[in-house]
C-alpha cells in the first residue's frame, strides 16, 4: 500500500505542476516541456491525462488535501482547454503520434527478446496507458480521434497479444479499482520473451 500511496503523492504533485503551465504549453510549439524541477515528469497531455484518470478513480485513497489539490488541477486544465480546443486537438494528435513509435519500439524489443523482465515491463506500459488516454480524450467531443490512430493501436495490440501470458496486475494492487482488465488487458501480465516463442527474427 505505501509504494503506491507515494506514487499517487507524486502523481498529485506532478498533475498540480502541470495544470499550472498547461495553458503556456498549449500555446508553444514544444511536445515535451520541462517543469522545472528534477523530481518531476515532462509536462505533456498524455503525462497529464494518466494522471487525471488514476487520480479521480483512486480520490478513495487520498488525503482531503490531495482530493482538492486534484480538483483544483482539473479546474485549471480545464479552463486552460476552454479557448484551445484546437490546439489541444492538433497537439494531443501530435503526442499520440510520438507515443505510438515509442510504443512500436517497445514491441519490438519484447520481440527481440531484449525486454524480458517483467519490471521493466511495468515501466514501459506506461506508454501504453498514456495512448488510451489520449484517444479517450480525443473520442470526447469538441475533439475528433483520426480514425487511423485508432487503426495502428488495434494492429500493436494484436501484436502484443500474441505474446501474451495472462497474469497479475502489474501495477501497485491498491490501483486496481482504476483500471479494470476488460479494458485495460495489457495491465494484468506479461509479453514473453521471444527465444519463449521461438521466433527467429
């Protein structure tokens, strides 16, 4: 329960940062914006989107301080959103597009059987987690997802179910309740290694 109360403090902490310059960053040219503080992720819509979803499922396990903390982030991202629409929709697109190399990159070495520890494995997925989150957001309206965003995730995700084992959560277990295994399948498992499969690539 610790390892996973610290990370939602963290997370509260990096949503407020964000929220507090999203408006400046929507309004420049840069996908991945310093907060000016080492201990704290790079501002981006899909950094803040996680964070969004995992806090408002998870408001159970915070603090009166933190709940408000939240709410005031999403008051704040939200106004910053109010005149952007397009903008966030150009930039969400943009960052999508970058996620999903990432994300091709990562099946490749799953397939290259260079990723083959399932800790690692729960690092990276976060990438996985923050696409969800973007086409969630995008298939909300004002904003429209490109239909052929949703396309290449369906192709990585068959990808990746051919390698799949089925298994724990692999995540903090208290996080559960935010990420059902229905929708969120690549949370609850590992991909195996590719000499497992008998790839020859």
């Amino acid at each position: 329960m610790q390892v996973g109360n610290e990370r939602l403090a963290q997370d509260v902490a990096a949503m407020g940062a964000m929220a507090g310059q999203m408006a400046e960053y929507l309004d420049s040219e840069v996908l991945f914006w310093p907060l000016g503080h080492n201990s704290l992720p790079m501002l981006t819509l899909g950094g803040f989107l996680l964070r969004e979803h995992r806090l408002l499922a998870l408001a159970g396990l915070l603090t009166p301080e933190q709940r408000t903390q939240v709410d005031a982030a999403v008051f704040q991202f939200n106004q910053a959103l109010a005149d952007r629409v397009v903008r966030f929709e150009a930039k969400a697109h943009h960052e999508l597009e970058a996620r999903l190399r990432q994300w091709t990159e990562t099946l490749k070495e799953m397939e290259h059987g260079t990723l083959q520890r399932s800790s690692n494995y729960a690092t990276v997925v976060e990438t996985r987690a923050m696409i969800h989150a973007l086409i969630e957001r995008l298939n909300m309206p004002p904003y429209r997802a490109e239909s052929r965003l949703g396309q290449q995730v369906a192709l990585l995700d068959t990808r990746l179910h051919g390698r799949w084992t089925p298994g724990e959560f692999v995540w903090p277990a208290e996080w559960q309740p935010a990420y059902p295994r229905g929708e969120y399948w690549w949370l609850y498992g590992t991909p195996r290694a590719a000499r497992q499969m008998g790839d020859r690539d």
